[in-house]
C-alpha cells in the first residue's frame, strides 16, 4: 500500500438476489467490479481495493490487476465491511480518509469520485456524500430514489439536514437525488459502525440517518449527473449501452 492519506474501497459481494453473481457480470469486456476498479483508479487520489467476502471476486479482481482485501461474511453492511478492510490494509492507521464507492456503479465518473473530497476540507465535516438535482418528476416521487434535503453552502455545496424516500422538501425550488458513494474521515467511520441502527434509519431504510441521528455532520457535493446503479436485468443492458456509446 501506499502511503497516501486517502484510500478508496469498494465493498463487492455475490448476494444479489434479482441479479444473480452481479459484480461479475459482463460489461462492456470486464467484469462490473472490475469496470469500477478501473473508474476509482482513474480518480487517481490514492489507492484502491475491493473488500469482499468471495473467492470468485477475489481471483477476478486479482486476475486484473487490482488489490483484493477478504473480509467476513457476516457484515450487516457496506460500511461494516470497510471498516474492517481498512483495518487490516492499513493497521497503522496512516489512512485518514476512506472512500466507499458502491461496487455496482460502473458508470460513475473519476471526477465523481474526486468530486466527493472537496467537503472535507472543512474540518467540521465528518462524512461526504453526493447528490445531483432532479429534474424529472418520475425521479422525484420515486421512493427507491433518495432525495437529500439540505441547506445550501455554496453554489455546489450543501450541508445535508435530512435523507428520505418521500418526494421532498416540499414547495418550489430544486430537490436533489443522493448519490450512495461517501468519503469518511476515519475517526468518523469507526463511529458511525459502533453506532446502533436509530429508529428513523429503519423507518426509511436508509443508513445515513443513523449519523445524522447522533448529530454526525455530513455536507454533500453537487454533481451534475447521476451514475446508475444495476439491480436488475434492465440496469445491465442501460449499462451496457453507455459503455457501447463511448466507443
């Protein structure tokens, strides 16, 4: 490992149901996982590992170059899983800053994924997230679409109050999809995963409310597209088909 400040991790398992074996899949001649191997690679702020629980992923990963750190099985959660990765990559605790970048985003952008740092530069931001502007009202009374709600900072800048399904804040003026990649200052990390899942992270069943419960600062950089995630066998072929449009 390097000796950079910044690790990026992508937590990779085969447990999906509606996609069987979906971090294997093919995309455009790689694996997924690979494909978001390569993206978080070209960010180019520090090095990047799979954390997974499978020896199928690992051996792929491995047979492309990259870095593979094997974690338990048993996690309730990404952010779990990446606790441990870090500890075992980087046990010193020389790493200050951690990146979760979801392992079924192949089409998120390496600006993206620098773009989630530019928060943390004020020290009382604990955790970073994205989120883009909606511009459809499909998107915005979509519950499997997450809103953030939060007071704005700067032009691309927001400091996030609140995460739900239901299509908010209420009333004129723009509503923001979130984006499920984070960057964690470490001492943040460990924090968030010792806490207890809080009663409106279960209501939403989002994860993110548990820190915004115990009072954890997260700020949101703007960006203006959103990477799609794949679920289902839909997602793939729109997956796919961005690939096969850049060539």
């Amino acid at each position: 490992m390097s000796s950079s400040s910044t690790l990026i991790l992508i937590p990779a398992r085969m447990a999906a149901t509606r996609l069987p074996g979906k971090p294997l899949l093919d995309i455009a001649g790689l694996p997924m996982v690979v494909q978001v191997l390569r993206r978080a690679e070209a960010a180019g702020i520090g090095p990047v590992a799979v954390a997974t629980d499978t020896d199928e992923i690992a051996a792929v990963v491995k047979a492309h170059g990259g870095q593979v750190v094997m974690t338990r099985a048993d996690h309730p959660s990404g952010s779990d899983r990446i606790a441990e990765a870090l500890g075992t990559l980087d046990p010193d605790g020389k790493v200050e800053i951690v990146i979760n970048v979801q392992g079924d985003v192949p089409t998120i952008q390496p600006d993206s994924i620098r773009a989630v740092l530019a928060p943390l530069t004020d020290p009382q931001v604990e955790i970073a997230t994205l989120a883009a502007e909606i511009h459809s009202d499909e998107e915005a009374t979509n519950p499997n679409v997450v809103k953030v709600i939060g007071s704005p900072l700067a032009p691309r800048r927001l400091r996030a109050l609140y995460f739900t399904r239901a299509t908010a804040p209420w009333g004129e003026g723009p509503r923001y999809h979130h984006i499920g990649l984070y960057a964690y200052r470490r001492a943040a990390l460990q924090r968030f995963i010792g806490l207890p899942p809080s009663p409106l992270e279960q209501r939403e069943r989002l994860e993110q409310l548990r820190a915004i419960e115990a009072g954890m600062r997260i700020d949101v950089g703007l960006v203006d597209e959103v990477p799609r995630g794949v679920d289902t066998p839909a997602d793939l072929e729109t997956a796919r088909r961005f690939f096969s449009s850049q060539h």
